[in-house]
C-alpha cells in the first residue's frame, strides 16, 4: 500500500503480479547456462580446466553458471518492470539471442584453447567470435539499462513499492558490475597493482539482484508498518552499495580486498550491516507466517 502524492489517495499494490510470470524464455535459457556449467563440471573433474595457455574450461564453467543464475534472477523480477507488452518482447527475445552467443563463444572457445575475450595469436575465426562477443558484451549493458529504467518508473513503484524499492537497489549494483566489466576490458585483464582483483567487484555486484529484492519482498512477509519497510530495504541496499563503492576503491589501489585497511574494515562492516539487517527482516518474516498460520489454524 503506498500514498500517491499527486491524487492524495491511498493505492494498493497489485499482489496478482507473480513472479517468473510469462518468462519461460528466459528460464529456459538461465537453466541452459546450468547445464553447460554441468558439462563443464565434467570435462574439468576427468581433465582438468587448463586446455592451452589461454584457454581454460574452468572460466567456461563459472562464466556458463554465473550467466544463468543472472538470468534467472532476471526472468524473476522483470512482471514487475510494468513494460508494456511489446518493450517486454522486444527485451525478453534479444537478451535471449544475446545469452545465446555469449555461451556459445564463452563454452566453444575455452574448450579450444582460446580466451574468447582477449584473443592472443588467434585465427581469424577466433578474432571474429572475439570481436562478436566484445559487442555483444556492450549490448547486453544496453539492454539491461533499458530494462532497469523501468523500474525507475513511477508505474512500477506502484505496483509492488517494496519490492520495486529492492528491485532499484539492485539494479544500480548491476551497473557497478557492469562498469567492472568495462574496466576489465580496458585493463585486458581482472588484475590491478600487486593484489587488486576487479573480478570481486565484478561479480559481488550481480548477487544484488538476489540479496536485496528478496529483503524487500521478506519486508511484505512481516508485520512492519510501510515506514519500518522502507527503513530495512533502504538500509540493506544503501550498505550493500556502499560495500561495492568500497571495494572499487580498494581494487583501484591495487590492493586485496583481505589487506587490512580503513577501506577494507568499511566493506566488512557494510555488508555485515546489510547481512544482519537482511537476517533479521528474515527472522520477523519467519514469525509472520508461524502467526498467521496458527490464526488461520484458530478460525477453523
């Protein structure tokens, strides 16, 4: 339930809105990432990951699994974006294609011995899926701002404004991550100075997308007034962010994110924050549900 300022009146959300709804090509297509991982798995336990100097099936295996987990996670959020029928189309079967080539070169490559994103005295095959993949790489940042405006929309707000609330925050870690990803590209690699690893940022800022929006919708689980909400989404994503913030500069200074440091101190106490916040809305949701359900068991 939120107050439209505008009209003054109250608007309830629309719990009708399900999650994965209408989105079985974009499951399908996270749950093939999980099964090129599996494959992967194999090849790596029977010969190992290294195949060449360059090419390593181990990177195929976490880059196939990592992509449908994102996916996935996608496909869950995105009946709340309120797109409209064809932008949702339009976004749904591009980002398919997209996912679709990105494990093709990621998979194909590796198992040939070839890094699909720095190629090294390659063929000219392997330059072209490289130069494919580095523009497809730009298109999936593209298309995903274009999803994330969405939920930036007062539309969508309206719709579930917890859960949209959650959903806000992690799209803008999503962009952190990507912008890691831009400067591995630029670096032509994920190591910075002596220990910085640009693959931690990279990577922490694409489990947002699970971490916060589920702290939103355990809030509406729970018998917190609109304001408490609003408090505990906003005090996970602000510490969950400024953790990324944090860790950025740390890598930036070519430093492990385990060196001791002022920095390193505030990302533990970030995310510890934003754990212990997450935990303790799971607590309170957790007895919701055991109250509600003994209600229930009353009435009857």
């Amino acid at each position: 339930m939120v107050m439209d300022r505008n009209r003054s009146t109250v608007i309830k959300a629309n719990p009708s809105v399900r999650f994965f709804e209408g989105e079985k090509g974009l499951v399908l297509t996270g749950l093939l990432g999980f099964l090129l991982a599996g494959i992967c798995a194999v090849w790596v336990l029977l010969y190992g990951g290294p195949v060449s100097p360059n090419g390593n099936v181990s990177d195929a295996f976490s880059f196939n699994a990592a992509l449908g987990i994102f996916l996935l996670s996608t496909a869950a959020i995105i009946p709340f974006a309120a797109m409209g029928t064809k932008s949702r189309a339009f976004f749904r079967w591009s980002f398919i294609l997209l996912a679709l080539y990105s494990y093709f070169a990621e998979t194909m490559q590796n198992f040939r011995g070839v890094n699909p994103r720095f190629v090294q005295d390659g063929k000219p095959f392997d330059v072209t899926v490289g130069s494919i993949f580095s523009f497809v790489a730009l298109m999936l940042v593209l298309y995903y701002l274009f999803l994330a405006i969405h939920f930036f929309r007062r539309k969508a707000y309206l719709l579930r404004p917890e859960l949209v609330a959650g959903i806000r925050y992690a799209m803008i870690a999503i962009l952190f991550s990507f912008a890691a990803g831009i400067w591995i590209s630029i670096n032509e690699g994920r190591l910075v100075g002596t220990h910085g690893n640009i693959i931690v940022l990279h990577g922490l800022g694409f489990h947002a997308l699970q971490a916060v929006p589920v702290v939103a919708w355990l809030t509406e689980r729970t018998s917190f007034s609109a304001r408490a909400r609003s408090l505990w989404i906003h005090m996970t994503g602000i510490t969950f962010l400024l953790g990324l913030i944090a860790i950025g500069w740390q890598t930036y200074l070519g430093r492990s994110i385990v060196d001791w440091s002022a920095i390193s101190l505030l990302v533990f106490a970030c995310f510890l924050i934003s754990l212990v916040s997450g935990g303790y809305v799971l607590y309170k949701s957790t007895l919701g549900s055991n109250f509600n359900n003994k209600k229930v068991i009353r009435n009857q």
